[in-house]
C-alpha cells in the first residue's frame, strides 16, 4: 500500500466514522454534566476551574458536527462492509466471565492484523455487563472484559498503543432484562474504532 | 415475624431544582418493633398560629423508625405547652409513657424561640428540656433535632433523623445525584448529567460528596461542596471508581484500573500521594472503612466468586471475612464496628445480609430479588438500600433487626445508590 492510498482510505474511513457517530446516538456525541446547584454558591461552580472542566459544560456545548451527505459514498471501508468479518465487533461473555470463547477467535484475528495494517487506527474496548450484582462489582467485571479482548489482541501482536480499555459496568445495559437471552445481550465487550 | 402496625404514606414533595421537577418522595412504612413505646406529643403552643408544625414532623419521625406507637392527642382537653401545665391523669388514662410538650414564640427578624420538654408520664419526671433560637428556615431542622433528643432518652441510642440522604435519580434520560433531609423533605440536586453517575459517598463531616460519573466516557471521580464546588479526585488512565472516605475524611480509598484488572487504592482528599493498596490479579472493588479507621473491606473475585476481605488501611496481608452464600459484594460497616452489612446472592436473589464480625452469624435483612447499596444511619439502626419496584428503581430501608421496613419511591422516577449522610451538628 502507498502512502497516498492509505490516506485517502484513513480520510474516508474517518468521514464515515463521523457519520455513524451522528446518526446513532452513541455516547461519544453526548453532551457532557452540568451542575445544576442553584445556591449562591453554584455560581463558582459554574466557572472553569482547572480540575473541573466538565462544570462548564452546559453553557460550552459540544459542537455538532454536520457531514456532508456525500462523503458516506466510500463503500469499502473495511470496518463498515457488512460482509467483512471487522464489521462484527461485539464480543459475548458468560455470567460472571470474562473468558474470550472460541467462536470470537476469527473476529478477534481479523481486528489484530487491521490494527497492524493500520498502525494509526486506535480502538477503544469497552466492557458492559448484566444488571445483576452490584454497580462497582459490575463496572469491575466489564474492565475485565475489554481487557481480556485487550489481550487477546496483545497475543496477536497489537501494542498497547493502539488499545484503550474502558468498562460501563451495568449502566448501559438494557433496563430491566426480564429473561436470559436479554441479559445475554449485555454481557459483552465492543470494538470501537477511534472517531466512529 | 413481622406484623404490619403502621401503614402509612406520606406523600412529601419535594423542592427540586432540576429539569426532574415535580416528583415526590413518598416514603412507605411497614412492621414495627415488638415493644413499641406509648408516646403523645402534644402539639406545640404557637405565638403565632400556623406558624409551624414541627409536632407534626416529630411525630413523622418517631413514627418512621417503627419503635413507637403515636398517641392521638386530639381527644385530651388541655394542651399543656410546659411541664408546669401536664395534668398527668388525663395523659395516664391515654396510657402515654411519655409525652413531648412544647411552645414556638416568634421573635423579630423571622426569628423563633422554641422551648421542649420530654416528660415521664408515670414517674412525672422530666427527661429533657431544650431550647432553641432559630430563623425560620431551620424550624424543620429543629424539629428534626427535637425528634432526636427524644429518640436518645428513650432509647439509649443515638439519634438519626437530623441526617440527610443521598441518591441518584433517573428521570427523562439524565441522572442527577439528589439530597434530601432522611424524611424525603427538601430534595435538591447536585449534579445533573445524561451519562450515569454512580457510587455517591459522604465526607464524614456530611459537607460534600464523592461520586464517579461518566460525563467523559469513562468513570472518573469527583468531590463536590454542597455548595456547588468541583474538583475531579481521580483521572487516572482506565477506570476510577468506588470512593470511599476515610472516617478522619482526610483520605479515600478508591478503584484504579490503569488498564487492566480492577485494584484498591489509597489518595489524599485532595488528590495527592496515591499509594496501591493491594495487588492481585483479581478483581479488588468495592472499598468500605471500619470506623476506627484500620481496615478496609472489600469485595474481591480472587478466591472464584465475589467474596468480601479485609486489608489494613496501611497495606498487608488480605484476610477473607465471609464464607457463605455464593457471591458477597458491596460491603459496609456498622458505624460500631460490631456488624458487616453485604449483598448476598441468596439462591440467584441479591438480597441483604447482616454478618455479626465476632461471631460470623449472619442475619438475611431484605427480600427483594435485586436489592443493592446498603447504607447505614448514622446510629446503625437502619440500612437504607436500593431495590426495584416494577422495572423502576426504589429506595427500600430496613431496621438492623429486621423488623421495620420502609419504601421510598419517586412518582415516575427510578432511583438507586442511596447513601445515608452523618448527623448534622
């Protein structure tokens, strides 16, 4: 691959990365806290304190971004081709575990030899659970979980360098799972590519 | 056993400040202790009338707590307001033990003097007399405090309605982290954010709170003042979570991650000296101090399933403290050190346990199928905890014993992460 092949490939696959994040409303485009305290006192909460930057949220609103409709036109993005197995990226666990299984390995190879294609390209794992447990046990077992496909990619080569891990515990899962095959869903970790 | 005396509900609105407006704490009460004490208090003589109804609040407290029965005062002809006044026959025929009598003088300036005293019926004794001169926005307070002194005399024990609590609701997509005084009355919200906040904790000295919130895509920690000021704890790379003060609130102990699996921690107030507590390959989360400050429990994976253990708070040697049940997580101590409060996974039910440390005897507390966070009172009577009502989130508390047990819901709002602040000075 040329350098300029690869750039265009990096631009237009960050484009369309942008585009998926707009339309569905991941946590990546969520605008962050305010406090809302009304006392006397809220006011200097409200000022950017150094440590605090969050607080300042609510009047520095996160800018939208609009992308050109046509910029979605590039089809072979790899990531993005629903016949390419690096489209998949959800990673399944059993209650109270985080062992990779098997039927994941092709999925995890295929992620570890784009990320040494692409030594630009960063992923963030993040680890979800069930609702069952507690919050901070849950977050606990959901780091564990993007960090046992952290590892599985290590084995294969990929730094660290390129690999953030990050766990939502039970927070993002579905509300109220009233079955198995609910709370099966939320016992896993994603890949997602940096920007998408 | 438990016998369903009270059954009540208050409905108490609350003054919020959020986009989460209009929702109401309503707190339902059912048992009682076995011997409940006979109290009547007579309603407050007032120098202005309908000025106040700090009796009214007293009696809600008493009532709460389940160990006293409420005497309807209404049929008794004098209102005596001092112990001068008390015509004991009257008060012995109503079969009252003991009875609170009282007076609100309004003084200039939105000022108030307010006299009480506690009186024993039968040996026609006074038990306790206090006074108070306060403004207006402290008569709840004061009510608060009245229904303590009466609680410790009769009791023995210290007092817990002068305390608030702390929960997150969950309301139209946004979390807020909300205060309200420990009868539901005077709800405000902290923090506000439509990623998930989590974990809130007390400073011993009930002035501010640490939290973990999502609001960057990952959990940090934050300290925030009542009063509104914010500063992050801890940002470190990976996860920052479970904060939990040291009793002298000079320093925490908290969850890092750095990228990998979850481990204890220890950090000043102020974010400073962060030292690792304990070093394992498993999961170590879920930090609680003893009150004399020497241990830190925790919850750990290292032996299979979730268990709790026990580290001193300068590092060491890791000691396993429970045995039964499946799992064990989130565990609190009693604030006399005596008591382990946990969450056990109970034949697939998460329900709470109450684990005596001398003896290891363990006492199943709730009956919920997904009850979490059990919070103490300040007095160790009560553990306020999360439970689901529905598919919301309630707040559910119970008496240390098991035999009183109250709901708070929020009409329309699902709450969780309850945690019971220390008595107000």
């Amino acid at each position: 691959m040329n350098s300029s092949t690869w750039n265009t490939k990096l631009l237009s696959s960050l484009a369309l990365a942008l585009i998926l994040a707009a339309c569905k409303s991941t946590p990546m485009v969520d605008k962050p806290a305010a406090v809302e305290d009304r006392s006397p006192a809220a006011a200097s909460a409200a000022k950017p304190a150094e440590a605090a930057p969050a607080a300042v949220a609510e009047t520095a609103a996160v800018k939208e971004v609009v992308i050109d409709g046509n910029a979605g036109a590039n089809g072979n993005n790899p990531l993005k081709d629903p016949n390419n197995i690096l489209s998949k990226r959800q990673v399944y666990f059993d209650y109270d575990s985080d062992a990779v299984k098997a039927e994941y390995r092709p999925l995890i190879e295929a992620h570890a030899k784009y990320l040494l294609a692409n030594r630009n390209a960063k992923v963030i794992v993040q680890g979800n659970t069930d609702e069952r447990g507690s919050r901070e046990y849950n977050l606990s077992l959901g780091q564990r979980r993007s960090v046992a496909v952290k590892k599985s990619l290590n084995l294969l080569g990929v730094q660290d360098g390129q690999i953030e891990t990050v766990s939502f515990g039970e927070e993002k899962a579905t509300a109220a799972c009233a079955d198995e095959s609910c709370a099966k869903q939320n016992r896993r970790a994603d890949i997602v590519y940096e920007n998408e | 056993m438990l016998i369903p005396i009270l059954r009540i509900v208050l409905l108490l609105v609350s003054l919020c400040l959020s986009g989460l407006a209009h929702s109401a704490l309503e707190i339902e009460i059912s048992g009682g202790g076995a011997q409940q004490l006979p109290i009547a208090i007579v309603p407050f003589a007032q120098s202005q009338p309908g000025s106040d109804n700090l009796s009214s609040i007293i009696q809600a407290d008493l009532k709460r707590s389940g160990l006293f029965r409420l005497l309807e005062t209404a049929g008794v002809t004098s209102r005596p307001s001092d112990i001068s006044q008390i015509k004991y026959a009257e008060w012995v025929a109503l079969q009252a033990q003991a009875m609170a009598v009282g007076k609100v003088e309004a003084l200039p300036g939105n000022r108030y003097n307010i006299s009480f005293q506690l009186v024993d019926v039968l040996k026609q004794t006074q038990l306790a007399s206090v006074q108070y001169n306060v403004s207006a926005n402290q008569l709840r307070g004061t009510a608060h405090k009245i229904a303590d002194v009466i609680y410790q005399k009769l009791t023995g024990e210290s007092g817990l309605f002068s305390s608030r609590i702390a929960y997150v609701a969950k309301l139209n997509g946004r979390y807020a982290l909300r205060v309200a005084d420990v009868d539901g009355e005077n709800a405000v919200t902290m923090v506000s954010s439509k990623e998930p906040i989590i974990s809130p904790t007390w400073s011993p000295d009930g002035s501010k709170m640490a939290y973990v919130s999502f609001e960057k895509k990952k959990p940090i920690i934050y300290i925030q003042t009542l009063s509104g000021q914010r500063t992050i704890l801890a940002n470190f790379k990976g996860n920052n979570s479970a904060p939990a003060w040291s009793p002298d609130g000079s320093k925490l102990a908290i969850v890092l991650t750095y990228g990998a699996n979850s481990q204890l921690y220890t950090i000043n107030a102020d974010g400073s000296n962060l030292q690792p507590l304990t070093k394992s390959s498993a999961i170590d989360t879920e930090p609680t101090w003893s009150p004399d400050g020497q241990w830190i429990y925790f919850s750990s994976d290292r032996g299979g399933r979730p268990q709790i253990y026990k580290v001193a708070a300068s590092g060491g040697d890791v000691q396993r403290v429970t045995f039964e049940g499946t799992f064990n997580l989130s565990p609190r101590v009693s604030p006399d050190g005596k008591f382990l409060a946990m969450v056990r996974n109970d034949g697939g039910k998460y329900r709470l346990a109450l684990q005596e440390l001398a003896s290891g005897q363990v006492q199943m507390l709730s009956e919920g199928a997904q009850d979490e966070s059990p919070s103490f009172a300040p007095n160790g009577r009560v553990l306020l905890y999360a439970t689901r009502s529905g598919d919301k989130g309630a707040l559910a508390a119970v008496s240390s014993d098991g035999s009183v047990r109250q709901r708070l819901n929020e009409s329309g709002g699902d709450i969780r992460e309850p945690a019971w602040g220390p008595l107000i000075k």
